[in-house]
C-alpha cells in the first residue's frame, strides 16, 4: 500500500512498510490463514471484519472477534484505524505520544531507524521484559558501517524495524493500535488499556489470551489488529 494524507483529506502516493497492505487484502488474507489455523479446527468460527462501511470497518473486541459473536441487532461498531505505514508518513501524533526528530537533513521523513533519535520510548508505553525484550533496544543497521546500537528504541523506531527484526511486525502494529486508540478510531472496542494489556501479557507469557484458553501468538495479535485499521 502507498498512501499519504494530505492536509486536504485526499491520499496520494508514498513508499511506505511492506506490511502496509490494503485492509481488504489483509482482512483476505486473514480469513485464508485463520480458516487452517489451529483456532478453527479447535470449534470455534473467527470472524473477520467486514469490508468497508463509509471508511470505515465493521470491527470487534478480542474476544468477540475470537468467538464470532456479531450481535444482530442495532449498527455495528466501527473502527477507523490507520496502518503502521500511515503512522510512519503522519507527524502530528495525538499527545503524549511523540516522533521525535529525524537527523536526516536530506530525508526529513527518512523510514530508516537510524536516522530518528528522541521521541516516546516504546518502553515507556509498553512491557520489555520477556518476550517483549526486542522492543527495548537493538542494533540498528547503517549501511556500509557497523550496526548502531539502539537504547531505548522509540515507537517510531519500532514502526521503521521492519520484517527482519519485527518478526510479523508485532511491534509496529501495537504501536499503530495505541496512536489509533488515542485518536479514538477505535474505541470502545479497542482501547490504550486493551492495546497495553494484550502486548504486556504476550511479552509476558508469550501469548495473548482473548477469552479463558484460547492462545494468541504475536501472529494472531497482528491478524486481529488488521481489521481494526482502515488504511
């Protein structure tokens, strides 16, 4: 996907993540993946968001996105979330959540990590014990020079890691999850508590429970963050 908003409300072109993909494909993709998963061959249906309505997805909770249970009666809730690749591109972050400053002076919206420095810690928002460790610092590549030791990575460092050292980009739809809470796009289904609250338990044992017994690895966690982000 490769989009940018500009002040007049209309998207144009920019690079942006890999993992930046349409919503509508993600959501494809999504529903392909869960269908073989361990969760539905387990009984129980996940339902994924449905497509658009007015710019905007018909979302869930955890744990009613993970039981399939959409209430018949009344509209249903929407979220208008916006993808990590969004957040890399926007600059005016809703507060206490900061950019920080990009050094590049040839690139002042340079995706590479390295050139960011300040900004919130992602460990000033979220658990880096345990699993969530990654997050905390990391050396950070330079091209043709020694990697660049990071500590405390910030959150948009962390939306800049990409794949190789964001294994699913965990990270970097988290913190697109708490900027989009923040914002309210998706409140009441997914708030900055909830956003914590699912991140810390994952670093914490390695998993995400949704309801009693049911096990999301960061994989799952980003699946279901997909259908709550617009563009």
């Amino acid at each position: 996907m490769t989009t940018k908003e500009h002040s007049n409300g209309k998207m144009a072109d920019q690079n942006l993540p890999q993992d930046a993909t349409s919503p509508a494909q993600s959501v494809d993709e999504s529903r392909r993946r869960f269908g073989k998963s361990g969760l539905a061959a387990g009984g129980v249906i996940i339902t994924l968001a449905s497509r658009p309505v007015l710019g905007a997805w018909a979302c869930q909770s955890p744990s009613g996105f993970q039981s399939g249970n959409v209430s018949s009666h009344g509209q249903p809730t929407l979220c208008e979330g916006r993808t990590p690749g969004y957040w890399q591109a926007k600059k005016d972050w809703p507060s206490p959540y900061a950019t920080g400053t990009c050094t590049n002076k040839k690139n002042i919206s340079s995706n590479n990590p390295v050139d960011w420095i300040g900004g919130t810690p992602f460990s000033g928002t979220f658990n880096c014990g345990g699993n969530g460790a990654i997050y905390q610092s990391a050396c950070l590549p330079v091209k043709d020079a020694p990697c660049k030791p990071t500590n405390p990575l910030s959150l948009m460092q962390i939306l800049l890691m990409g794949g190789k050292d964001d294994r699913y980009q965990l990270g970097a739809h988290i913190t697109a999850a708490i900027l989009n809470a923040k914002r309210g796009w998706t409140s009441p289904v997914l708030t900055e508590q909830a956003v914590k609250a699912m991140f810390n338990e994952w670093a914490t044992k390695g998993y995400f429970e949704p309801s009693a017994g049911v096990k999301w690895s960061g994989e799952d966690i980003v699946t279901y963050l997909k259908t709550t982000m617009t563009l």
